[in-house]
C-alpha cells in the first residue's frame, strides 16, 4: 500500500483546531439506537460534549421533545413535516413558559442542521438517506462521526472528493476496531484487515435451511440489539459485505486485502494484519457506546464510556471462516465493490427494498439476496469516475428501488401460485 494519498479515515491525523470546554455535538438520528446511546454517553460526560441540536424522522415525537429538553439544544429537525404540530405540541408541554428550540422540517432538515455550527457532527441515519447530510457536513468543516455507512458506500467517490485528512471517525464497531488497531503501525506495514461478523441468528445453517426462516427468526440478533433493517441485514450478512465495502473506502486497501471471518461472540470487533505476520484485536463486551465515545471523542478517550472486560471469570472467544454459499452477500459486495459508481448505490437501495418485502411477508428470506442479486445483474455498466453525480446516485437508487419491488412483486405473486396449485 502507498503513502498517499491519506486514506478517509487516519488514526494518526487530526481534523481541525483543539477546543477548550465542552466539544459541541449535533446528533442526527437522535431517537435510534445509535442517538439514544450517544446521548447517555453524552450525558455522563457533560464536561466533555453538548450537544447543540437534534434531527429525527418524526415518529418519536414524545421521545425527541424529552430529549431536546435535557439537553438544552437550540435547534430540532424532523424529516417529517406533517409531524410538527405534534411536535410543538410535545416541546410546549415540557418547556412550559420557556422558549422553544428552533424547529426546522422537511426531507433537507437534517442536511441543513449537519451544516449548522458545531465540531463534530454525529450521522446516527439509518439508510441512504444519510448521504445529504454526510456531503453537508464535510463541506461545511464539521469533523464527521460517521454510523451512516450507506452515505459512504452509495457516495463514495462523492465523499472522497469532500473529506479532508482526518475529517471522518468512524462509528460502526468494526470500522472504529480497524481505526483503532490501525494506530499500531504505519500504512505500509497493513497486510490486510480481519472484519469479524456474528454470523448473525442462522450461523451454521444451509442454505436450504435458510428457505424458511421466519420475520421473527430473521430479527432474533444473538449478540447486538439494533433496529429491524440492520438486524435482518446482519441475519443476511449484507450488512457485512457493506462494511467489507466501507472498509475499502475508508482505509483505502484494496478487496483482495479485506477477509470476513465468523466470531460469534461478537467480543473482537475486527482486526489488522501487519506484514510481520502480527495482528492487532480490538475486544470490548459488545456495546456501541464505546465506539460512539471513540467517534466523538477522538484522539482523546473518553473514560468508563462502555463496559470492560471481567478477566477474572473464564470466556472462549471463536472464530470461524465465512460461508459463501449460504451467505453470498459478501461475495456480492466485493463485485458492486469493484464496479463502484452507482453499483454500491443500486445493491444498498435494492437490498433496503427487499428487507422491507421481507418485514412485511411479501418475501422470502433467500429471497432478499436472490433479488438483490438480480436488480445489480441489469444494472449494467455503472456510472463512475470524476463524472460521478449526487443527481446520478438518486437516479440509481430510484430505479433500483422500482427494479426490486417489481422483481419482489413478481416472486410473491409465483408463490402464491404454485401454493395454490400444491394445495389443488
């Protein structure tokens, strides 16, 4: 691996001037798993962080006038417009006379506040919908605590053409590992990095086996509680193949370099290789607080942030080697990998699609990765290279998104029928 140019996320760089006092932190996603968590981080260190403003759907309305009331924050944005009144209402009945935080609405409202004034601005946004908030902060100068791996994925060459040296920390527990195992030595010294993978609830079975496999099963996550899309693409391990392709983008090595390998104890959250034949781990009890403290705290560590191991008490740590054939996500991501363009884009919509299909019975569990496979098969030729648009991503994820309720459609409705013609 080369010097240079500096890969997106660098241990050894830092982003921006130091600053005395509390750092100021803008949490989008707030009401999620990844916001819920950074705001208990948040508040136990009140010396260290406060965060100035929110966003959020708009669902949790209840949830997010409580949290903009703890935490003082001069703005709220919700992606939902009809969810405001609701929300002035909820803000109103725990302020009382004191005056409410600016509430701004709409689809741009989390873009607008990623760019409002702040250090570092923490993207907790589920799906691809991250990515206009992610170019919004890198733009404005914001250090960029990244949990939103689809901006990166689906942006990628977008993204790069933004960040500057430093400017992303990343969130996700695997890519936080690497960050920090990176630290222990020089880029030319990187043989390759170990991304380590649960297997998920269905980890040793076939792919036969996997033909049944129900709503519940698919969102029975042995180790990580996390939200229904991500939980069903860890059962799928696409949510793998996505971090074999953030970890390319972030750390610049190339996918021949990137292993996935099985450990169900979710203990090692991933792992470098150096050329002298050692490996540096990074371990914690699983637990995305520590990541998140590493994300917004960086190059400082933030104490008790996350649980520690006990060593006193006896544990086995096991590792096990991917299979391709139950599990092809991965293999599939390398390829749309290697295509890049809008290739990541179309695999990232049309997967978020069939989950969708899948939460809601309309299809199969195989189906999910069959179909996925199918809409990145018609694609095509990608758009790629300097030309590479935000209009052209969009376009992509629309008609991967089309593609694949179609595709899905279509799978239901053979189904059903050859149901119908059993049972005749």
């Amino acid at each position: 691996m080369t010097d240079s140019p500096a890969p997106l996320a660098d241990p050894h760089l830092r982003y921006g001037a130091v600053t005395e006092g509390p750092r100021d932190v803008v949490v989008l996603g707030s009401t999620g798993s990844i916001g819920t968590q950074a705001i208990d981080l948040v508040q136990r260190n009140p010396d260290r962080f406060r965060i100035t403003a929110l966003s959020a759907a708009g669902s949790q309305v209840g949830l997010l006038a409580d949290q903009a009331r703890q935490l003082g924050v001069r703005m709220v944005a919700v992606a939902r417009e009809e969810a405001v009144p609701a929300l002035r209402e909820a803000l109103r009945a725990r302020y009382g006379k004191d005056p409410l935080p600016e509430i701004l609405a709409g689809p741009d409202a989390a873009t607008d506040l990623a760019a409002s004034d702040c250090h570092t601005v923490l993207n907790g946004i589920t799906g691809s919908i991250g990515l206009a908030p992610t170019l919004a902060a890198l733009k404005a100068g914001r250090t960029l605590a990244l949990a939103n791996k689809e901006s990166l994925i689906v942006g990628g060459p977008l993204v790069k053409a933004l960040a500057k040296p430093g400017q992303i920390i990343p969130v996700d527990s695997e890519h936080a590992a690497l960050f920090q195992a990176l630290a222990g030595g020089t880029r030319a010294d990187v043989r390759k990095l170990v991304v380590t993978a649960s297997g998920g609830p269905f980890r040793g079975r076939t792919k036969a086996e996997l033909a049944g496999v129900t709503r519940e099963d698919a969102l029975a996550h042995p180790t990580w509680a996390m939200g229904p899309v991500i939980t069903v693409n860890s059962a799928t391990l696409v949510n793998k193949g996505l971090e074999v392709i953030e970890a390319h983008l972030l750390y610049d090595i190339p996918f021949d370099r990137i292993e996935v390998v099985v450990h169900p104890q979710s203990y090692v959250h991933s792992m470098v290789e150096f050329t002298d034949g050692s490996t540096l781990a990074q371990a914690t009890p699983p637990d995305m607080r520590g990541p998140i403290a590493i994300g917004i705290g960086w190059p400082e560590r933030v104490p008790d942030a996350a649980p520690a191991f006990d060593w006193s008490k006896a544990s086995t740590w096991e590792f096990f080697p991917l299979d391709t054939e139950a599990f092809p996500s991965v293999g599939l991501a390398r390829q749309v990998g290697t295509l890049a363009g809008t290739a990541p884009a179309v695999f990232n919509a049309a997967n978020e699609e069939c989950v969708d299909a899948f939460l809601a019975g309309r299809l199969p569990f195989t189906g999910i990765v069959d179909t996925v496979a199918e809409v990145v098969a018609e694609h095509g030729t990608p758009a790629s290279g300097t030309s590479l648009t935000l209009a052209d991503v969009l376009e992509a994820e629309n008609w991967a998104r089309a593609r694949a309720r179609e595709l899905a459609h279509a799978r239901e409705k053979a189904q059903k029928k050859a149901t119908a013609e059993a049972r005749a």
